[in-house]
DNA sequence: CCAAAAGTGTTTCACGTACACCCATGC
DNA sequence: GCATGGGTGTACGTGAAACACTTTTGG
C-alpha cells in the first residue's frame, strides 16, 4: 500500500551498536547483509522506524529480532544525516548502543543464526555504509560514559569477582588499574554487596562474588554522589 | 509535486535550542507560533530536513532563517521520536542546542522580527509539543557539558574580563564560586591570553580582558589535557 | 572620600597514586 | 609443594576548598 506527501521524506532508520564483553575482549555484534547495497559486507543490525512506533521502540525491536534479546541497557547514541550515507536515497539513521550480559545463553544463541557474529574491536571487518563512524562513535561513547556512569555492570553477569570489573574497566579504558586502588575504590562508593558466595570452577583460589546495588546507587545519587573511575 | 513510498514514513524535522547569556541571565530564543497546532503558543525554532540535506545542514539553515545568525556553535542534542509528540502524525526530531554571543548585533535584530523573543530559563511560558522536555535535556546537557568542555566561551564576546567568565559558569552551575579559586584555576590552564586591553564605561576601576585561545587549548588537548571546571 | 569591583596567597584536607607481600586453593 | 590469582595497608604528593584585605578607579 503506497504513501503519498506533499513534499519528499528521507527514510528513517535505526542502527544498534551491541558491545559485549568476552573473556578478554570487548566485543560487537555484526550481521553479514545479503542484499545490495553491500552484499556480503558485515553491518551493524538496525533497520527502518515503523510510522507510529517510538524510535527507540523500534530499536529495541530490530535488536530483539536480531539478537533474540529483551531487556537490555539500550541508549541513544547519535543521529546520522549526511545525505549520501546510503547509496540509495537520503537515509537518516538513530544509532543506539545497547550493552549485554554474554554470559546471558539468548544473546549467545543469537551467534549462530542468520550470518550474526561477534567481533573483537581490535580486529573489525570492512563494514556497510558509515558504520565505521558510528561503531567509533560508540566506543568512544562507552569509553566516556563507562567512567561516570556505572554502566559497565551491564555487560557482567548478576553476580561477579572484583577481578572481573576490574578487568571490565582496563578492557574498556585501555590501560591497567592497580588493583589495591581499584578495590579500595569501587568498595568506599558502597553501591556493591558483598555476597555469601565465591567462584566455582577456578584453578586457584576463588574470589568472592558482588552484586551491584542499583537501588543503593540511586540513594546515593538523590544526595549528590557522584560515580566515578 | 507529491511524492510516493512504499512504506508510510515519519516526518522529521529539526529544532534547536539557541542559549544566549544576557548580564544576568542564561536565555533561550523562542518563537511564537502562528499556525495551528499551538497557534499563538511559543516554541523552539526549527523546520523539515529537506531531502538530500545533511540534518546539521537544515539546523543550521533553520536557525539563520530564524535568527540571522550564522557561524554559531550548534551541537546535535537528542533525537525525539515519541509518535505523539506531533498531534498531526508521527514527527520525528532532530534536536540541536546552540550558543550565541548576544553581544552580536545580529542576534540582537532577530529579536524584534516576526515574533520571536529571549526568555530567562528562569521564566519560560508554556510550550508547543513536547518543547518542554526537549529545553530540559538541552539545559542539563549544557550544564553538564560546560563542566569539562570549553563551550562558555562561545556565549561571551571575544575579549571579556576574569569576572564575565566566572558570572558565566556561576549561572549555569547556578551556585557561586570562589573569585580567587576560579582565577587561579581558569589562569592556570594556559588557556587565556592576557590582553593589553581594559574594560571601558565602567563605573569603577576596569578589569583586563582575556581572550580564549582556541590555538593553545588544542595543543594542550592532544598532550593529554583535560578542561575541567 | 566613598562606592564598587579588581586583584592577590596561604593553609588545610581529601583523594589519587605508587608500591609488595602473604594467603588460600586446586592440581 | 608449587603455581595461580585473592586479598590487604601505608606513605607521598597534588589539587580542591576555605578564607580577607588592599588597590584602583569613577563619580
């Protein structure tokens, strides 16, 4: 059923930057495209904003299509709008970035189907249209936000080792934490529950395991705190 | 001449948030609408995204329409996609804040022509669409931002005193600083240059002016720098 | 000479940073 | 018993914050 209007439209997209953290890595989900323009090439899974739908709504669709996960931490990224970003038409794009637990089972099922991937950001493949420069927008995002906001919770599990956070952070900044500082830190914010629980499964010595607080953390902001790496 | 889509499409347009910096008050430039819906009420200026024009293009075209003023600051806010927003149809929004010196003539001009007006963030009238949320996320972005990005500078003319500087964060911060802390600090950064130049028509003695030194900033940035008041 | 704002230093305290060893556990 | 990571405290330096008086100028 065609649409008519008085004066031409450019079509609206969303693209959705999906970070995930390995056991070493940070990582993206990636979608190989089938269809011209850039057949065969990886992309960013997005797609185009029903009228009538939210536009963050529609996001959090396309990643649900193509990852098989809800509930995820899903933000506003940036618009893109250079006319010639889509060799097609003028194709505006909300990008988003969400961050997922991979140690979630849904989001690993989503590997196997329909040509998705996870790629480690020091090795990304030649990418579809301008999605070089949102993925870089993202990380750079991440990377900022990742200081201020507590954020990088959602790509770990519920309940973790201090290691892993730690771990987290020098991923994602790049650049080693000491790890007395660091513990000393993340502990005085008090936003962490000490758990009854250690690791399992470890060839050494199990760490124990935290909870991040969240009802805590918002306590704590209503009186002026301030998170911060 | 219409135009014809397969699928419906949203609208999309742009709307920016133009802060000015009067003596005393920070202020938006707001204009007063003549077509229904919200006829009489006032709103942001903005407009359609023309196809085959980059969006920061139609900000930037729709607030030298609006306000005769290019060459200004202008920053992609947040996109508003919410399909109520507009009671006509689903409109999507590109929001853009932008910073002008209303030492400007130019800026001043616009003032009286077709019904536009400064407000003081302190006394803003009822709003047209969802202009009420998108001049809240504007506000805290420019608080926010102001903090570790040398933005304030683009609300001041060229050459101002230590004491314009300080009033300038004083009111976005909305809480006073210390005089001699503030010069300390400001002065410290190697990021003003000290001009041979006092203030004129002053009723008391004249304060040296400054000058921002967009040169010098960038050089300290890639060493590693970081502005932060 | 009075009003009004310009300009200037020091002390204190909190926090970031650097740094090394013993402990618990699995194999 | 050895390899591997878990867990812990202190000393130092930098930078933020608090704080008051003298100087200059115009009217």
């Amino acid at each position: 059923m065609p649409h008519t209007y008085k004066y031409a439209r450019p079509a609206l997209t969303v693209d959705c930057v999906v970070f995930g953290l390995d056991k070493d890595d940070l990582k993206v989900l990636l979608i190989q495209r089938d269809l011209e323009p850039f057949a065969g090439r990886w992309a960013l899974p997005g797609g185009f904003v029903n009228v009538g739908e939210a536009v963050n709504v529609a996001a959090r669709r396309e990643l649900e299509e193509e990852t098989g996960v809800g509930r995820v931490f899903l933000e506003q990224l940036y618009t893109f709008g250079a006319p010639d970003r889509d060799p097609r038409e003028h194709v505006v794009s909300v990008a988003y970035y969400a961050l997922v637990k991979l140690s979630d089972h849904r989001v690993q099922a989503a590997t196997d189907a329909r040509h998705a991937a996870w790629f480690s950001m020091d090795d990304i493949p030649k990418l579809a249209f301008d999605h070089p420069k949102i993925l870089k927008t993202a990380h750079e995002r991440l990377r900022s936000k990742v200081r201020y906001q507590p954020i990088g919770f959602e790509l770990l599990p519920p309940r973790f080792p201090l290691r892993a956070l730690q771990h987290l952070y020098e991923v994602i900044l790049k650049r080693e934490l000491d790890k007395r500082n660091f513990r000393k830190k993340i502990l005085s914010m008090g936003v962490l529950e000490e758990l009854d629980e250690i690791e399992t499964d470890v060839a050494h010595r199990a760490a124990r395991l935290y909870r991040f607080e969240k009802r805590k953390y918002n306590r704590l902001v209503k009186e002026g705190f301030n998170f911060e790496i």
